[in-house]
C-alpha cells in the first residue's frame, strides 16, 4: 500500500494537477532557484558549440540560430527572476508550472535538432563535442527541473531518443558505445530524479501537516473546551489589538463582563455536570451575539467577556449588553428541572474608562460589580460617579495601610433586647475607624477596602480581640455577638485564628456568636460548613445576618447547623403593611419551625416593636432599642439602668 501511495502521489507530480496548491506553490518556489542557472548553461554551452564549429558550418547555423536560442534563454531566465511565488495563487501556480512543461518540449526540440545537424560538419573532435553537449544537457535539465518531473522527462526522452536513433543510426561504434553509456547514465538520473521528487512531496506533505496541526493547536489554545467560545487569553489578545487600532485616532469601543448571578447555587444543588451544561447553554446563547462587530469570550468560571468594536454612543452598548442579561436570563433545562441563572454585566468605554487593557478590564470589573450589588439583573455603564468612588477608596486603601489600626479603631455595641423578659441579651460589637486624615470612614467602606486588598485577616482578629477584651466586662448573662467577613470565613487560618483567640480571652465560647452573610456561605459552602461546625464544636453560636436578602438562604441555611437568623433591616419600614407583615411572619414561621432564633434588625419605632413582638419575634434590636456606643457608656447605661427598656404594651 505504501508504494502504491507512493506512485500515485509521484504520479500526480509527474503529471500536474490542480489537487494540491500548496505543493504547485513549492514546485514553484524551487524552480524559480534552478531554471535562471538551467537557461545560463544552456546558453554558454551553444556558445561553445557554435565556437567549435563557426569554421566548418554556415554562418546562420554557428551564428544566427544560437543567437536567437540564447535569446530566448535570456527573456525566460529574466520572466523567472522577477518572479513572485509567494504572491500568486494555486491555480496560477499550476498554470505556470503546465506552460513551463510545454516550453520545455520546444527548448528540448530546438536544442537537440540544432547539435545535431551541426554534428554532419567537421571531423571526431566536433562530433564528440556534439555527444557532450547532449550528454551536459540532458544532466542539467535532470538536476535543475527536479521540482518539475514532467519537463526533466519530456527533455530526457526527446533528447536522448533523437541522440540515441541519431547514433544508432551512423553505424560508427564509437557513437553507437557513447549513446548507451549516456543512457545509461541518464537511467540512474531518473531514478535519482524520481527519488528526490518523492521526498520533496514528502517533505512538502509534512510540512502542510505541521501547518495544519500548528493551527489546530493554536486555535484549541485560544478556545474554551467547554464552550467553544475564545477563551481568556485570545480575548486580551483581541483587546490589547484593539487598543493600538483605535489608540492613533480613539475610535470608541467596548469592553463588557458578565456573572451568571445564580451559577454557585445551581452548581453546587445539581452537580457539576448540570453546571457545565448551564455553562455551554450560556456560551451558545452569548453566541448568537457575536457578529462581525462584536467578539464574545469566556474568562473563566460564570464569567464572560465582550468586545465590542465602532461604538455609536453609550445608549446603544447598553442596550446590546441588556438584551444579553434578557437572554441569559431566560431558563434553561436540566433535563426534568428547569433552573434560571439570570445575569448581570459590567462595561467600559475606550478612551473615556482607559486606554490601558488592565485599567479597562478593571472598570467593567468595577461596574459589573456595582451591579450585582444595586442592579442585579441589568448592565452598568461605568461613570465619572464610579470613578470618583474608586478613587476614594484608594485613598481609603492607603489609609487603611498606613494606619495605626490599633490605636485608632474602637469598637461600639449595639444591645439585641429580648421581648420576653425586655432584658438585653447580647451585644453586637460594630466596628469604628477614625483616622487623622479622613476622619471617621463607614464600616461598609474600610471593610469592603480590606477585603479587596487582603488586610480584612488582620482587622477582623484586631477587632475580634477588641471585643474579647471589652465583653470581659459585661454581666456573665449578656453575650458578646461580632460579625465575620465572607473572606475571613474562607479563610481555615484565620477560622483557626478566631478559635485561637476566643480561647486566649478567657470569655464562655457560649456567650459569643459569630453572624455571617449569605454571601460568606456562598463563597464556598463546604468550607463554610466544615467552619460552622468547627466553631460550634467550641460552643460559639452562629446566627444568619440580613436574611432575606439574598437569593439562595432557602436552598442553603436549613443544611447548617445555625443557632439563629437576623431578619434585614429592609424589611421593618413596610413591617406595618400587609406585604410586609407577611413576608416577617413567614421568616418567623420559618425560624419557629426550624428551632433557631429570629432577631429583627432596624427596629426604631414604637409601632415596628410592636408589630414583630405581635408575629412572636422574639429578639429585636435597631435604635429605638439602643444606639452603637462605646463600651464605657453602654456599662454605664446598665448602672444607670437605662437599659434594659421598659416592656412595651402590646
């Protein structure tokens, strides 16, 4: 089978076909090398022939007919010197290649027909420079048409069958011997000539395949496996390329992120395969969108991202990445089950956002953020507003890095009053900063700075000792509660380092309770149970901060070993409403039925604590209960006996 591949691609060398561009293309190349030195030989060796024989010949012959030849050799070899291979296509290629084989049946003609009629002048000596001649010829066509099999055979058989019957024909010896060594020689020539062309295919074959699997490799390092979309690296790639397009004349365009808002959740309740199936739904449904002008990409995990090229104005590229969030947020089928991850996005305009890769990425960063937080659902153009807000938390940040946390952070407590015998039973300890050059920044704010820039660790245990430290002074029956961030929860060090410190204190482990947010249980719920259970093993309670706010409490909470939820804020200003007493009662029934404690949370009415204590709430804290303050003053309140407040009639 091998040789017979082999004759039949030698073959179709042989004989051209437009089957293979690629190798008329090489044929091509490698002629354009040898046929300009084929034409000079052939011109200086009918100089030299017509020289031997200028005396004894006539003068058209030695004279005339060489000139013209040699002519001709001239206006070829210069139509393959200033030609350009690589600028012409297949079929051109194989056009050339067919009229180079055609010429050659001419030149051979012409050639061998004018030797040997100059071979009936003169004596041996100029008949042997006749049989050299043809004998140089017949190698050097071989040797320079190698690439072109073809016209090296349509030589060989023309020259050496017009010198063979020629000789043979004479009846001397002598020629009779030098024809049969000359095709002797040319024989073995062939045969080498057949060989070569063989590899040249080969090597023309291997070099295709290469080409071709360099770019199978190149195209799967650039592709996402799971999505088929463009990965990572070949969206920067895209983006730092449209960046230097667009930097000469700032041609606006796009950059846009986008989170499924619901992928974790999903993932985690229906496995991995029904995330990967959520994933390419998302991918192919991001494909519909991607059009000449618009290039979509998956950046890892949930995240995707989009360029956007010739931007009109902001409205349309807001539009565009809203139809996105519509059409991500549509359900998707996991077989009996239909789940609806839904999706936000974030965008950036060049130059306005950044002429920068990462200071763009980091804008749409910055605005899909602010999406999930305020417009979950929907896509934010990144403002002069957001850019003010980072540059104020830069400076928060430096702040934050160059301060003395420990002399100027405090921390003030917030009593929870329990309605069933109006005592205060625990107090929540919320941190203050006041620094000398910013003044008094929101906790919202620094805490939201440590954790981006990885200090929350270190302040949560600063303040946790803080705390520690002053609840050693509360009566034994009030409890100490203090809030943990998603990323210390995260974190089995500083889990370690908390349990570490609340031994060191001294204080009951059963007096204290940690709250986390649904968003430290979303993180990583298997690391937040495998901490839950680690610090309740101690005795430390652990409560549900701004339940109700979230999406996923339902699928998740009833699965941790929790001691109580805090019910948001939120939802006491409609407390009094029909809505709002319903939604309350339901979060209380809830808590009742799973044995866990319900504390409202922005209580600061008398009309709202009389309202939860009526849906049976049990525990409530908010300002009309007690305002933050220091420990010193809160203590004094308990002397004063301000606290706890007198029972409210319901």
């Amino acid at each position: 089978m091998t040789l017979f591949h082999d004759r039949r691609q030698l073959l179709s060398g042989i004989i051209p076909s437009y089957t293979d561009p690629e190798a008329c293309l090489r044929q091509l190349i490698e002629l354009q090398k040898q046929v300009p030195s084929l034409y000079a030989l052939l011109s200086v060796n009918a100089c030299t022939l017509a020289f031997t024989h200028h005396a004894l010949a006539p003068a058209w012959m030695t004279v005339g007919l060489p000139s013209g030849m040699i002519g001709l050799c001239v206006v070829r070899a210069m139509h393959w010197w200033r030609l350009r291979p690589q600028e012409i296509s297949g079929a051109e290629a194989f056009n050339r290649l067919r009229a180079t084989s055609l010429l050659t049946v001419l030149f051979s003609a012409l050639f061998v027909g004018w030797a040997l009629c100059l071979n009936a002048y003169g004596g041996p000596f100029e008949q042997g420079h006749v049989a050299i001649f043809v004998a140089i010829t017949v190698v050097a066509c071989i040797f320079c048409l190698t690439h072109l099999p073809v016209a090296a055979l349509l030589v060989t058989v023309i020259v050496i069958g017009c010198f063979l019957i020629h000789c043979f024909t004479s009846g001397n010896s002598v020629f009779i011997a030098i024809a049969l060594n000359t095709a002797f020689v040319t024989v073995v020539m062939v045969r080498i000539l057949t060989n070569n062309f063989l590899a040249f295919l080969q090597l023309v074959a291997s070099k295709a395949e290469a080409q071709r699997l360099g770019e199978e490799n190149q195209r799967l390092a650039h592709t996402d496996s799971l999505t088929g979309l463009p990965n990572r690296r070949y969206f920067f790639q895209r983006l730092d390329a449209l960046i230097a397009a667009s930097a000469g004349r700032d041609a606006a365009f796009a950059l846009a992120i986008f989170d499924l808002d619901r992928f974790k959740p999903i993932n985690d309740t229906f496995g991995h395969t029904a995330g990967d199936r959520v994933l390419e739904e998302t991918g192919r449904r991001l494909g519909a969108f991607a059009t000449g002008g618009v290039m979509v990409a998956r950046l890892g995990g949930d995240e995707f991202g989009v360029l956007i090229h010739a931007v009109d104005g902001p409205d349309e590229v807001v539009e565009l990445c809203n139809r996105i969030c519509s059409a991500l947020h549509a359900p998707i089928s996991l077989g009996e089950t239909q789940v609806m991850p839904g999706c936000s996005g974030g965008l950036a305009l060049y130059p306005h956002a950044g002429r920068a890769a990462d200071a763009l990425f980091d804008r749409a960063d910055y605005a899909l953020y602010h999406s999930k937080e305020r417009k979950r659902g929907s896509a934010t153009l990144f403002s002069q507003e957001h850019e003010d807000a980072i540059r104020a938390e830069r400076a928060v940040e430096t702040a934050l890095q160059g301060a003395d946390l420990a002399a100027e952070m405090e921390m003030h407590y917030q009593p929870i009053l329990d309605t069933a015998t109006d005592r205060i039973t625990t107090v929540e300890a919320l941190a203050r900063w006041t620094n000398p050059k910013l003044g008094r920044v929101p906790p919202d704010r620094f805490i939201a700075v440590a954790e981006r820039c990885g200090m929350i660790h270190s302040v949560t245990l600063l303040l946790l000792r803080k705390a520690l430290a002053d609840a050693a002074q509360l009566p034994p029956e009030i409890g100490l509660s203090f809030n943990l961030s998603s990323h210390d929860l995260a974190s089995s060090e500083t889990v370690i380092a908390v349990l570490a410190a609340v031994r060191q204190s001294g204080l009951d482990p059963r007096r204290i309770t940690l709250e986390l947010t649904e968003t430290a249980l979303m993180r990583d719920f298997e690391g937040a149970q495998q901490a839950i259970t680690l610090l309740r093993a101690l005795g430390i309670k652990i409560a549900l901060d701004d339940f109700g706010t979230g999406y996923s409490s339902l699928n998740y909470f009833h699965r941790l070993p929790l001691d109580g939820i805090k019910i948001d804020r939120g939802f006491m200003a409609d407390v009094e409403s029909d809505l709002g007493r319903s939604v309350v009662s339901t979060i209380l029934d809830l808590c009742q039925n799973l044995g866990l404690d319900g504390i409202a949370e922005g209580i600061e009415t008398t009309e709202q604590l009389k309202a939860v204590r009526r849906h049976g709430c049990r525990y409530v804290q908010g300002y009309l209960i007690g305002m933050p303050q220091p420990m010193t003053e809160l203590l004094e309140g308990f002397r004063k006996r301000t606290l706890p407040v007198e029972p409210v009639a319901v």
